[in-house]
C-alpha cells in the first residue's frame, strides 16, 4: 500500500508454522504435523490446562505410514485430511491394478479432549486384510517446559479396560506438600472392529471387502480437578454462528482491510476461554495459542477494549474475572498485595505444585490500571452505570495499591519490584527481564519506572474520576482530578528529553532518565499525556527509520547496541501497540502519520495467510526483507494481535462512542488513498445501532452517511480532541457544552472527565 511492493492480499506466510497445523478451543490445544502425526517433537502434542496429554499419535496400516494427500483445518477447532497407502503386488484372486489403495480420511474436533474419526475405504477390486494401528503415548509436560528442561518428573500408570475398550494413562507428581494427577484415556465410543492394546499401540484388525468401507470414533478424554472432560457436542458452534450474524461487522472491496477485520473479529471468538465463562454475553479469550491458554489479565482488558468496536462482551467477561480475582492478600512469591490486579493464572503442572507462581500470579503494574480504563469504556460502549456501581469498589482497590505498593518511595512515579524469586523483573508493558537497557546495553534494575506506566496511571486516575462524577461521587472526583494534574506536570518534567524531541524509557533506580529510545513513549500518546507543543515531535520520532521498519513501530532503536530484530522486546514489531499509536495519532490530528503507520501494518497483514497478524513480527525493514519476518516463537492466532486490527479500523474511521449521552463522535473521518470507502455494520452503542457508509472524495476529504439506525443515536462529527493544528476552544468543551443541552445530568461533565478537558497540560 505505501510502495506496492508487497501485493495486496497475497496470503504467502503462515503466521504460525507451515509445518504444523493448529486447532483449538479454550483449554485444548492440538499441535501436529501436516498428516496428523504427532511425534513430541517441539510444540507437537495436545494439550488441556496447559499440560501435554499425548505427545505421541502415529497412525500406521499394517507396519507401513501412509501418504498425505491433503490436509487443513476446518475451523478454528476441527481438523481433516486425505491420507493413502497403496496396495503391493497381486493376489491369488487376482491382480492389482496401479491405483488400487487404501484411502484413510481422519477428522478430529478439540475441545475438552478430542474426538477423533477415522474412516478406510478399500479402493481396489480385492479383499484385504490388514491392521490399523495407532501408536499413542503421553508424557504430561507443562506447555512452559517445552523445548526446556523438564522441571516436574512423575509416574504414568497405563491401564487397558478390554469392556470399555479404553486405555488410560495416568499420572501423578508431587512436590512438597503438593500432588498431581492428570490422566489420558483413549476410548473407543462407537464402530471400528475388535481392537486390542499391545502398549504402546491399539490395534484394530481389519478385513475389508473390494470397495469396503471401516470406521471408528475414538475419544481422547482428559482429567482434571478429578473429573474426566469429554469432547463437547456442537452447542459451542451454534453460539459461535449467533454471535457472527449479531456482532458489528465490515464491508469494503479493499482486499486486505476487509479479510484482516472479519479474520480478526472471528480469532476472538475462536479463542473464547470457556473454562472462564461468566456469562452468555461476558466472556474473555485466552491470550493466544499454543502456549497462553488461561487467564491473562492485561491481555484480557487490552484485547476488550481494543475490540469494543464488534461488542463488549469481552469487556463484559474481563471486568468480571479481573474483579473476582484481585488480590486481598500480601504474598511475596506471588507477587501479591491487596487490590492488585491478576497478570496470569496457569493450570499446567508447573503452576499447580507451585514451581513457579503463575497458579495465580500479580507481578504487573499495567493490569490495575487497565482495569479501570477497561470499566470506563465499557461505560463508554454501553451506558451501563450499574456497571460502575458492581465495579466501583475493585477500581477503587486497584488505585489504593497503585498509591501505596505501586509507589513505595512516595514520588508519585509507580515502579517495577520483584519480590518472588520467581517472578518478573520488569512489570510494565514490556515484561521480559531484558526490555529495559541503558543506551550502553546495560541492564536496568530494579526498581525502575517505565515512561509508559505511568501514562497509564494518569489515564485511570482521569478514568476514575468521570465514574465517580458519574456516580455523584463529585467531591472525591475531584481527588483524582488534582492528581492527574500533579502527576502530569511531574512526568514530562522527569522524562522529557530535549535534544531528542522525545521522552526517556524509564528512571532508573536513583530516578535517572534511562536515556533508550524505544517505542514505549507511544503509549502517552495515546492516552493523550504529551502536551499537544511535543506531539508532533514524538509521532516524528516514532516513525524515524531506526524505530519504523516500514512494517510498524519497533520495540527498540535499531541504533541500540541491544537491538535484535528477532528479540522479544529488543526490536520485534508488537501489532498491539502499533494500533495504541494509531490512536495517539488519530488523538492529536497527525492524520499523515497515521495512514503511514495503518498502510504498514496492513502491508505485512497482506503478507500472511488469512491477513492474520502474529503475536509479533521481526523488526527487519523493508529494505532488508521484501517480506515480513516473525519473532520465532510467535503466537498465532494472538488475542491482541487480533484486537489491534479492530482498533486501527475504529481509528482510520474516528468512531469513538459515548453511550451514556446517546451519541457516537466521528473524529475526523479519513480514509488514506489506498482505502476508497467502508461502511460498518450493526455498530452498537447503548441500546443503539446504527450502519454508517464512508467514502473517501477526489479532493481527499472523506463523507459518510448513516444508512441504518435503530433507537435513539446522535452522530456527531468532531475534530480531534487534542490537534495540533487546532487552538481555541477544544472538542471536548464543545462536547460538553452540546451535552449540557442534551444529556442528563452530570453525563456532559463526566465527559469532559473523560477526554481530559478538565485537567489541561500546559506546553
């Protein structure tokens, strides 16, 4: 789109491994090669709650493998392929002619375990007489310990009930005062013939007539907490379809924006946690898959809030997990301490015998704050104010720990402190214990301040003031109002660098400028921190060419002497914070900045099957590689891979709802050159819907029109809230003096809470 130099649409990469496929849904996992076979071999295996439950599954007639002829997924949790084995020779009864074989169909479905089928047709004129056998075994690794050292070394019991034509594997570990069991049976549950187990192998004998057919169900069941889970029937299905034909959907001919959206909205459902289903229409998705089944919680709020735009119900079911979890305890190997928010919760064996924490882990200093920006969006999205009365007391708690444990020196900056040995070193948005570096490649220790936590903190502290304003709470909204204020002026202060047009990527422990450039200061400008006299500046400086690989925004420089284009936080393109800095740049009128940032991502988008974006992409440039390269242990599909496309369409079209006034603001519309018209389907806001069509003019101006509207929804067109090009009054005085007009009460104030026009930054 910038250059043509990638065409548009061209699906050439597989985002996760073209030697593999994947299916999935909630816990379970399967990973296995293109002809179903799964040998142990890296990420190979299936998996629920995090644990490898068959780690070995080779299919065999007689002592031979067959042939793949084709395979691929079905959906996001079914599975199918063609495989055959050609018949030798001749017979007594007769010849064999060239194509005579046997073809084997195998279809399998996770979910709760796995339901596998299997058919063989015999293609020949001849009887045969022959075994199927599947070869089967399962080790009980924690997905975390693969491609490691094994840390958790039990017993596995294998059992054959002949009756119940079932072999089970079973396991048991215990560590300290903590025991496990997990277990596998393989249960044959409906046709086949005889079948016998000559571990490590069932065999079923088969005698198939000329052009005969055989076939057999096999359930893989796994145990967990003491019961057995059984593969689900099609009910999860059913909803799945419900919800696609309700949830706001895209129409463009543009042959990347559309697929990536529509890919995108679908990834989320497919990887909805039902393990973690609150309610029907409050759920959340895993993290990604394989290896982030469970409950993350700043990947929750993020993909919740960055997603609004196709429902709020992953808004719904994150508030409402985050709120039951928050801690109420201090715990140093947890990292816990009263009204902490959950970083991760993992179920495998590592987790459960308390080798390391993440049973129920709280080393972030992001989920708090998330929290509370998470519950003033669903406001936002939906009007719910019984929804900031169930939730009040949890933002609340989240802030009280910010003010307390979050800033233990007092200075108003929240740090970075690990307290378990077992725990992360960095708690920010970058949170392996490499990502912050001094410019020389030293390491940065703790504790340490990262610029863009604190742009987060000042956002829920903004947040909690519009739901306390909007709760009739006015006097301790102003609380947090004076705070947002002393808190702005001290952060640019303490980490605006001058000569660099740009902000530091922490304080150091003496609460020295780490002096890195990074893309951390992205995020400020999103939540719309940086005094409008430095934004330009910062947006310039994002996409100079050692931070913008043509691709998108890297982590690190790539003049850092830590830059690694291939290292997690050290020079990857993260998507997910490439669609925040879309937002800064819609926020502040850089309307350029932004459609060169959309036309990169959407370019690498492009570049891969279905223009799904992995969890990371290397940060190779353009000029380096004419494709887009991945982190090498990407996952893929990613919750908030997934969510940041939602949320640079919500930002190319300015939507940006405020329910609780009956309106929906378009900022400044406009679409860039490469993308001709949108229209967006059943938009939800309040009890609202609307459909509204944009098209970009001759002039480069774009129009829209509202072609569909149900209930009561103004649309109202708006110029960004904090343009540079703009001085005067702002749009959000003029929001709020229309809503003094035409809202109820103190919404119009809660508004102007909202978008920051009550607590200006001075230049």
């Amino acid at each position: 789109m910038d250059d043509g130099t990638v065409p548009p649409g061209g699906g050439r990469l597989d985002p996760f491994d073209p030697a593999h496929c994947i299916v999935y849904q909630g816990y379970t996992v399967l990973v296995a090669r293109p002809d179903g076979a799964v040998l142990g071999e890296g990420r190979e295996g299936l998996y629920d709650f995090d644990t490898r439950i068959l780690s070995r599954h080779r299919l065999l007639l007689g002592d031979r493998e067959p042939v793949l002829l084709s395979s691929g997924a079905l959906s996001s949790d079914r599975w199918s392929a063609c495989l055959q084995l050609p018949l030798p020779g001749g017979t007594p009864a007769g010849p064999r002619l060239p194509q005579d074989a046997l073809e084997i169909s195998v279809t399998r479905g996770v979910g709760r375990g796995m339901a596998e089928h299997l058919v063989v047709r015999n293609h020949s004129m001849q009887p045969i007489e022959t075994d199927l056998v599947l070869a089967l075994d399962a080790d009980f690794a924690d997905v975390q310990e693969i491609g490691g050292e094994r840390r958790q070394q039990g017993e596995v019991k294998t059992d054959w009930d002949p009756a119940a034509r079932a072999v089970t594997f079973e396991y048991r570990v215990t560590h300290g005062e903590r025991e496990l069991r997990r277990g596998l049976r393989a249960r044959v549950v409906e046709g086949g013939s005889a079948v016998v187990w000559e571990g490590p192998r069932l065999r079923f004998p088969l005698a198939l007539p000329a052009r005969g057919r055989w076939s057999a169900a096999i359930h893989y069941e796994s145990l967990v907490d003491g019961e057995w889970r059984r593969p689900d029937d099609d009910s999860r299905g059913r909803l799945h379809e419900r919800w696609r034909r309700e949830r706001a959907c895209l129409e463009t001919s543009h042959p990347v924006v559309g697929p990536a959206f529509e890919h995108a909205a679908e990834d989320l459902f497919a990887l909805r946690a039902w393990e973690l289903d609150r309610e029907p229409d409050a759920w959340v998705p895993n993290a990604g898959v394989p290896t982030y089944t469970g409950l993350f919680g700043r990947d929750v709020l993020t993909a919740g809030w960055q997603g609004a735009l196709i429902g709020p119900e992953m808004l719904r079911g994150a508030l409402a997990i985050l709120a039951a979890t928050q801690a109420e305890e201090d715990s140093a190997w947890r990292d816990e301490e009263p009204g902490k928010m959950i970083h991760e919760m993992r179920r495998g064996p590592l987790a459960e015998l308390e080798l390391i924490p993440q049973r129920a882990y709280y080393g972030t200093v992001t989920t708090p704050a998330m929290f509370v920006v998470a519950l003033s969006e669903l406001w936002h999205w939906t009007g719910d104010t019984g929804a900031l009365r169930r939730y009040r007391d949890a933002a609340l708690g989240a802030l009280a720990w910010a003010g307390r444990d979050g800033d233990r020196d007092g200075d108003g900056f929240l740090e970075s402190v690990r307290r378990s040995p077992a725990g992360l070193k960095n708690q920010g948005w970058k949170d392996s214990d490499e990502a912050i570096r001094y410019p020389d490649g030293r390491l940065v220790e703790n504790p340490l301040s990262t610029v863009e936590e604190q742009a987060f903190h000042w956002l829920a502290l903004q947040r909690m003031a519009e739901i306390l304003m909007a709760l009739g709470e006015d006097g301790r909204a102003q609380e947090f109002l004076a705070r947002t204020q002393e808190l702005a002026r001290r952060w640019h202060a303490a980490f605006w660098m001058e000569e660099e047009g740009f902000y530091a990527m922490a304080l150091d422990r003496d609460k020295q400028p780490v002096r890195s450039i990074g893309s951390n200061p992205g995020h400020a400008l999103a939540v719309g921190l940086v005094p409008a006299g430095c934004a330009r500046a910062v947006a310039d400086r994002l996409l100079a060419p050692d931070l913008f690989s043509g691709w998108g925004v890297r982590t690190l420089s790539s003049r850092h002497p830590s830059y690694n284009p291939l290292a997690y936080h050290l020079g990857t393109v993260w998507p997910v914070e490439n669609a925040t800095f879309a937002l800064g740049f819609k926020r502040y009128g850089l309307e350029d900045h932004l459609d060169r940032l959309a036309a990169g991502l959407f370019d690498a988008a492009s570049c891969f099957r279905g223009c799904r974006l992995p969890e990371a992409l290397g940060g190779q440039g353009r000029e380096e590689s004419p494709l887009p390269t991945l982190y090498p242990r990407s996952n893929c599909p990613q919750a908030w891979s997934a969510s940041a496309v939602v949320q640079l369409v919500q930002t190319l079209l300015g939507l940006y709802p405020f329910a609780p006034a009956k309106m929906l603001a378009l900022v400044r519309p406009r679409l860039p050159a490469w993308l001709g018209a949108v229209t967006v389907r059943r938009l939800r806001v309040g009890d609202a819907q609307v459909s509204i069509r944009f098209e970009r003019a001759g002039d480069g101006t774009t129009g829209y029109e509202v072609i569909e509207r149900q209930g009561e929804l103004r649309v109202v067109a708006v110029p960004p809230p904090d343009d540079v090009e703009v001085g005067g009054e702002s749009w959000t005085e003029r929001l709020a003096r229309w809503g003094l007009e035409h809202a109820p009460g103190r919404i119009a104030r809660a508004a102007r809470i909202a978008l920051g026009a009550e607590n200006p930054i001075d230049d």
